[in-house]
C-alpha cells in the first residue's frame, strides 16, 4: 500500500515559492540553519507535472554575481520593491 507524504496546507495558504516571478529579487536560505543569501530571478522553470508550478529557479547572487539553479523551496522571503 501507498502512503501520501505530502503536505497538508489549510485552503487558501499557498506556498511562497508559487509568488515567484522572473525579475523578483528574493531571499534564499535553509531551514535548519542561519546561513542566508540574496538572489535576483532570472528564470522560472516549471514543473515536469504542471509546467505552471515553478521547480527550480535560475538565480544571480546579488554579492558576486554568480549564477545558479536552486530549487523552488529553499525560497524564504520575497524582498519587496522600493
């Protein structure tokens, strides 16, 4: 027999990462620890399921520069615009 590990969310409570767009500069982290790191979106990929739900997101780390791919739920926060 199967069983569903997945999440249990009240109606109406979406996960942040759905919020995500393309030019959004956001908040990435973990969790169990306090490390921490700004990133401006650059891509929203979607999933192989629904390619409307993003999965992954391609970033560029606001420090240096770097560009990576990290997955849609290691997102913590949305900076807001000024």
């Amino acid at each position: 027999m199967s069983v569903d590990h997945s999440l249990v969310r009240p109606k109406g409570v979406q996960p942040l990462f759905l919020s995500v767009r393309a030019g959004m500069t956001v908040i990435i982290g973990n969790d169990n620890s306090d490390d921490w790191w700004m990133a401006d979106v650059l891509h929203v990929d979607g999933g192989a399921r629904d390619p409307r739900v993003p999965t992954l997101f391609q970033v560029a780390d606001v420090d240096d520069g770097t560009i990576r791919w990290v997955c849609a739920d290691v997102v913590t926060h949305i900076v807001p615009r000024c």
